[in-house]
C-alpha cells in the first residue's frame, strides 16, 4: 500500500493511504506540498473587511521579486477555481486579476501585533476550514528597512518595464545588484539592531540599577566572607578539642591492640621455629667449662709449746 505525505507544518507531517484520498484531499494536499515552509518578502500595509468571513484579514502584498511563488499561487487559483466557488470559500489568495482586490498578489492573513512595513515572511501552515476558508499562517522572519524596500521597488519595476508580458527572471548583473545590496542590508541591519538593543539597555536608570545592585552585591560577598572565616574556625577548634579527647581515650586501646597482635605474630614465628627443629633434640654432653686449678698444699704441721 502507498502513503501520501501531507504536511501539517513547518516541523510536522502525516501519512495517508493512497487509495483513502478524496478529490477534496488531494487539491488540499497540493496546496500544502506546493506552499508551506515558502520563504519570501512581503509588504503589509493595510486590513481589509471580508464580507464572505464578516472578519478583517491583513493583506500581504507579494513583492515583485518573488517569481517563482507568485507562479506557485497562479496554479493554487487555477486549481481551486476547479474545485471551489469563489463566492461561497474564501482562499485567502488574490492576483492582479481580481476584483476589488490590490493590483498584485497578495496574501489574506491574520497577523497578530505586527506593525505595517516590509518584511521576510515564511508560510508555516495552510489550513482549510471546510465550506468556508482557506486559512494561510505567516511567521514574520524579520523586518526590512525601508531604503532597502525603495531599492528593491526600483529594480523591480526597471524588471518589469523591460520584459512586459510573462514573468521573467532578472539579469545577471541586476542579480548581483540585488544579492549585494541584500548583504549590505542585512550588515546594516545587524548593526542597527545591535545598536538599538545596547542603547535600550544602557540606560542612566539601568546604571543606577547596577551600581546599586553591585555594591549591596559586594557587601554580601564580604559580609558572607567573614562569617564564613568565623564559623569554620568555631568549628575547627571544637573538632580539635573533641578530636584530641577522642586521641587520649583510644590510645591505650590502640596500644593494647598492637601489644597483642605482636605477640600473635611472635607466637605465630616461634611455632614456626619449632616445627623447623623438629621433635627429636640431641641434648649436648655437659661440659665443665670451669677452670682446672690444682688444690693448695697443707702447711707443714708445726707443734707449738704447750702452754704452760
């Protein structure tokens, strides 16, 4: 079985079994395939009233530069004029050709907190809401400077006056024309934009602010810093004391243990010595080790008068 790819939006899409689509399905298929995630410049600079919808819807008028998108919308109308009836489904779509609307393509659309000017659009969704509308849902990429907007009118019109009829592409050199002056813009842009945000920021208010914020900032570290010094050396001092009470009661275990465990290993040695000598002991002959001395002679006897 195929599967049909129908993109919901810029990040998301669906599978349809081939076979499971309707006409109605398919013009709506080709639609989405053909727009969405399209890129391109656009001028918003008016609302207009939709009787058929009795709702406001801000126009978008498609730059002159986009030829490529502006045929894809060509063949979106022709294919929903088949299908649809203008009068009773608003496609939110409208050419040169069509009453009562601008003198160029243009895109109906809701845009919500978006201020008139020239910008970079991106079309994120086309929804169709059954027997009423065509929904088309604009992301606004980024806005374009107005000198940049007069140049490129300029040039598209230089275009269009030189090749009346069909729509062709640009010159070569008028490409290159328009690509440089592009990067400039956006250059100029970017610069601009920075600009802005840093004198939005830097601010006499928001330095006051800071320096405030600093100082209090500073004086929390410092203050912070001291009563951290203080309570580490509180606490260094109660361990010592307790560590040293704790030293004084441990020691003579310490000393107990190791008394023991050497007398272990003495025994444990002396039961090896031991066993290496063997059971059987030859017990040496004892051995006079004094000195041989010859005994004194008796003194000749002597008689002594008798005492009278």
């Amino acid at each position: 079985m195929s599967y049909t790819k129908v993109p919901l939006g810029s990040h998301s899409c669906q599978y349809i079994p081939s076979r499971d689509i309707t006409e109605d399905q398919e013009i709506q298929i080709f639609v989405k395939q053909l727009l969405i995630n399209r890129v391109f410049q656009g001028y918003y600079e008016e609302r207009r009233f939709v009787e058929s919808l009795s709702s406001y819807r801000g126009v978008v008028l498609i730059s002159t530069l986009e030829y490529d998108l502006k045929k894809d919308l060509d063949t979106v109308i022709k294919r929903l004029k088949k299908f649809y009836k203008f009068s009773k489904v608003w496609v939110g779509i409208t050419g040169p050709d069509f009453i009562g609307a601008p003198l160029q393509h243009a895109l109906w659309v809701k845009l919500q907190n978006l201020a008139f000017g020239h910008y970079w659009f991106q079309i994120r969704r086309v929804k169709f809401v059954e027997g009423r509308e065509m929904i088309i849902h604009l992301n606004c990429l980024r806005h374009i400077d107005v000198g940049s907007r007069n140049v490129k009118m300029s040039e598209s019109e230089t275009v269009e006056n030189a090749f009346q009829g069909a729509p062709q592409p640009v010159p070569a050199n008028n490409y290159n024309s328009v690509m440089n002056d592009k990067i400039k813009q956006n250059f100029r842009d970017i610069k601009e934009e920075i600009t802005a945000n840093v004198a939005s920021v830097v601010t006499l208010h928001n330095i006051k602010g800071a320096v405030c914020f600093m100082s209090v900032f500073i004086a929390a570290c410092i203050t912070g810093f001291f009563h951290i010094i203080g309570y580490v050396g509180d606490y260094t001092i109660k361990f010592m004391r307790e560590f040293s009470i704790f030293i004084q009661a441990s020691t003579p275990i310490f000393l107990a243990m190791i008394d023991f465990f050497s007398k272990c290993v003495g025994g444990f040695y002396l039961l090896i010595a031991m066993l290496w000598r063997g059971s059987h002991v030859n017990v040496p002959r004892y051995t006079d080790w004094r000195p041989q001395r010859r005994a004194l002679q008796m003194p000749p006897n002597k008689e002594f008068g008798k005492m009278k």
